[in-house]
C-alpha cells in the first residue's frame, strides 16, 4: 500500500463509524432522512463530494434538492477566488432561517475554504449555527465526525495541519450516468504565487496506476461513455513515486481498454506538459483532441512573477506542436487578468496569445488577492476600474474568436455524447463534442447518454445548435 493513502486500519476504524451513524439515524427517522450536498469550485471538489455522497448514502441517508426539506446540508467549499469564498458565507447565513424552523436540521461545511484556520475562526465566531467544519485532509474520517456531531451536543472542528491522504475503496455516489470523473492525483507542488491551492490541498500524491485502471474498467462497464482523468497538474502524474508509469503511460494503458468511451483530462501544467503527451492523445483512438493548458498570462515578466516555470515561447511551441500532430485539437485555457503589477504592455501581450492561439473557450478571471499567497505581498498599483476593463477586452477579443471558430463548425456532422436536458432551453438536449463544444439539438430523451451525429446549422457565439443525424453504435 502506498504510504500517502489511508491505511486499511483506519478504513476499517471509519466504517465502524458508519455503523454507529447508521443506527443512530435508524432511532431518530422513521424513514431514511434526507440529505442536500451543494459543491463549489473544480472538479476535483465534485470528485470529493460524489465520494462523500457514497459514504452518507451507507450512514443512511437519501438526497434532495429541497433544502427545506433536508435533515442534513453540507456545502463542499472553494477558497480559489474571493467571489467564490463570499458566495459560501452568503448561502451558508441564509440557512439561519431554515434551522430556526426545523432545529434538528445539522449543517455541516468542508472543503478548501475550511482548510485555512482563518477561515475556521470566521465560522465559528460568526455561525454558531453550523454544527460541522472539516477540512480536504480529513475527508476520510467523515463517518467519524458525523457520528461526533450526531451524538454530542458541541460544534465539531476538524482539519488536520498534514499533508492529505488518498482515500481509497470508499463508495462513490456519481452524479451524472454518463460522464464520470475519476481523481488520478490530489494536491499541488506548485506553488503559482497567486493560488491558494497548494496550501488548502497539501502536496501531490498520485493513485496507484492499478487502481485508477480498475476503476475506469468498472466505470466502462457500468456503462459510462466519458472520463475526465482529474489532477490539479495530471501531467506530474507518478512523480516521486516508485510507479514507473508517467501520464502519458496512464492514458495509453486506459485507451487500451474495451469499451466505447472516451477519455478527457484536466488540468495540464505546460511546464510538465511533454511531446511525448501529445504524440500519446494523437495516437489514441478514444482520447479526446482536446486539451485545457491554462496559460495564465502572455508576457513573460508576469509569468516569472507567477512562478509557471515556463515562457510565452515555450508555451506556444507546445500549442504548435499539438496543432501538428492534431490538426483538428481543440485547446482551452485559463487566463488571469491584472496580476499585480501588470502593466498595459504587459496585457496586451496577453491579449496577442490569445489571437495566436485562437482557443475555443477561455475561462477568463480578474486577480484575486488570497491570504497567505506570495503575490498577496507583491504591489498592486492598478486600478478596479482598470482591471475591468482589461478583462472586458479580453472577453470581447475571445468572443469573437470564438463566433470565427463556431462559424466553422456550420454544416458539419460532428459525434456528440448527448449528456441531458440544455440548461439554456428545455425544449433541446445537449451534448458535447469530442473538442468539446457544446452542441444542443432536438431530440428525443432516450438519446441521453447515447453517442450521436449532430450537423451543426446554427453557429452561436460559445455554443452551437445542431440537427440530430442519427444514434450511433455503442
Ligand atoms: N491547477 C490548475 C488550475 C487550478 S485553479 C492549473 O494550474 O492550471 C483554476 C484557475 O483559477 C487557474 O488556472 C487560474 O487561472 C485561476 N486562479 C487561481 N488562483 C487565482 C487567483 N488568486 N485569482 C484569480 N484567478 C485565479
Ligand atoms: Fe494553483 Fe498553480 Fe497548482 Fe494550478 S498549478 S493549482 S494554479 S498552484
Ligand atoms: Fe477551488 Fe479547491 Fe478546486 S480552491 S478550484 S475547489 S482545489
């Protein structure tokens, strides 16, 4: 057993809890109580709280959208942005009323946000009424302190100061029947001046290559057509470790698998992103052409200041190689807009990447300063206002090239995996394409899940609309 996961003994100790809980839940409800599990941030916060799901459906308990009508709420947090930090402390008062009506209820909080003890002091100083607070690192001893808060009278606290384990063999209540995440490594090494996530997250430790490919079987063969392998840096995947495997290795083994599925990965650090990587997704017939390399800024002052450990050269080498192996590769990005310091110039070198690149969606954020990070010592002389309008720039610049992109895809069929309902209008499903676009058509609910041939007719700005062709086998 790798020493950064969980022991078996201490498995075996947690599902004792389980036990416990489920017994005391079975005294209190004469039904099984329900539960409502809202998650904030990455995927890797999903991944967390579909394991979560799995555990408190063994205690006992169902699940519901209704807050209303829940017994137990629990929000998984973020701490990667201000915004997002703000969004939990608004929704976590306006759940004041809802206890007030029904005592009983229990309120619980986890995640990156509940990792900082800055954060902790806030909540317990300002919402005595949340009965539980626990940390990333202790999400293996959940039943513990569910069994804590269900059967002592105190707030329960938790967030060991370690660096995290991996936590194996734990049920996974999986939100979605067709597309699925499976964690291939958890933690940062990085350390990105302006990101929180290596001190809310701990260090890097990767799954046994073993156990990630038994899972993708299992996920195969319980039907599921689309796998994100997760990672903050999935391209350090098996450093420091005795696996002999490295990413590249990992997606080639689960390629190798039978099955009509297709494989996706986030997130790629272009520092440890190799050609040996892209050659691997070229030749792979199930991995997706399609690659999220955040390139965060343009110029390479503003990189060195971010810590990225690469240049705006070497990032557009990457991207030109991958456009050769993979003429048709769809490339996404994160970029962030007014690092401390940055100036005009410094922008606009931003903004010429972008037009080089011609990416298929950015996700696009204003700096946010984060408590504790180096760049929350650095100067930051530039103004709101500015910073706003930078960022306005940019989405205006990437909005166009998008609607260039789009226009593309007019008139061809593409494979789209049909993942539901559209969000944007009921009356049309959505689907994904191999790059990645969203693509939503009419069509019969039974597509759902299905692998199907959309011809896009209607280019729209982010998204495309489509007519549906026909199912296809799988
Ligand atoms: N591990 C991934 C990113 C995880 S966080 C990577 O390195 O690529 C997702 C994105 O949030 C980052 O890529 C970055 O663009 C953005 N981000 C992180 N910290 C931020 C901050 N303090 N302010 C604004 N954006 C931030
Ligand atoms: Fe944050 Fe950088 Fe790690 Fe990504 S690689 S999670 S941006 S520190
Ligand atoms: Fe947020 Fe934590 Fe993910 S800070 S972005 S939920 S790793």
């Amino acid at each position: 057993m790798n020493k950064t996961t969980v022991s078996e003994e201490e498995r075996l100790f947690q599902h004792q809890f389980t036990l416990k809980v489920q017994s005391i839940l079975s005294a209190r409800y004469d039904k099984r109580p329900l539960a409502f599990v809202h998650t904030y941030g990455c995927q890797g916060n999903v991944a967390d709280s579909e394991r979560i799901k799995g555990m408190l459906y063994e205690m006992g308990y169902d699940f519901t959208d209704d807050i209303g009508q829940a017994d137990f709420v629990l929000y998984n947090t973020c701490a990667v942005r201000e915004h997002a930090e703000d969004r939990v402390f608004g929704n976590v008062g306006a759940l004041k009323p809802y206890k007030k009506d029904k005592p009983s209820m229990k309120i619980a909080l986890c995640g990156c946000m509940m990792q900082q003890q800055h954060i902790r002091d806030k909540m317990y100083k300002s919402y005595p009424f949340v009965d539980l607070v626990f940390g990333t690192h202790a999400i293996y001893k959940f039943p513990q302190l569910m069994f804590e808060m269900l059967s002592g009278g105190k707030r329960v606290y938790f967030a060991p100061d370690d660096n995290g384990l991996i936590m194996e063999d734990v049920p996974v209540f999986r939100d979605k029947d067709s597309k699925a995440w499976l964690p291939i490594m958890y933690g940062c090494n990085n350390f990105c001046t302006y990101c929180i996530v290596p001190y809310v997250r701990g260090r890097e430790r990767s799954r046994e290559p073993e156990r990630i490919i038994n899972e993708a079987k299992e996920l195969i063969s319980q039907g599921y057509k689309d796998i994100t392998l997760l990672g903050q840096n999935v391209n350090s995947y098996g450093k420091n470790t005795d696996f002999n495997i490295d990413f590249a290795d990992l997606i080639k083994e689960i390629n190798s698998l039978e099955g009509d599925f297709i494989i996706r990965f986030m997130t790629s650090h272009p520092k440890d992103c190799t050609k040996k990587l892209l050659d691997t997704m070229a030749s792979c017939d199930k991995v997706a052409k399609h690659i999220h390399l955040p390139f965060q800024s343009g110029n390479d002052r503003i990189l060195k200041q971010m810590n990225r450990h690469y240049t705006r050269e070497k990032y557009l080498e990457l991207i030109n190689y991958a456009k050769k192996v993979m003429p048709d590769i769809s490339i996404t990005s994160d970029v962030i807009v007014g690092f401390p310091g940055e100036t005009t110039e410094e922008f606009n070198d931003t903004l010429s990447l972008i037009k080089e690149v011609e990416f298929t969606s950015l996700f696009t954020f204003i700096y946010s300063k984060r408590e504790g990070t180096p760049a929350s010592l650095m100067d930051d002389p530039i103004s709101k206002e500015e910073k706003s309008r930078r960022f306005k720039e940019l989405c205006d610049l990437q909005e166009q090239i998008a609607a260039k992109r789009t226009a593309k895809m007019n008139g061809k069929t593409y494979r789209v995996l049909c993942e539901g309902i559209s969000r944007n209008d009921s009356s049309l499903l959505s689907g994904r394409t191999d790059g990645n676009v969203i693509i939503e058509f009419k069509g019969d609910n039974s597509l759902i899940g299905k692998y199907v041939n959309v011809k896009v007719t209607q280019p729209l700005n982010w998204i495309v609309r489509g007519e549906f062709i026909n199912v296809l086998n799988g």
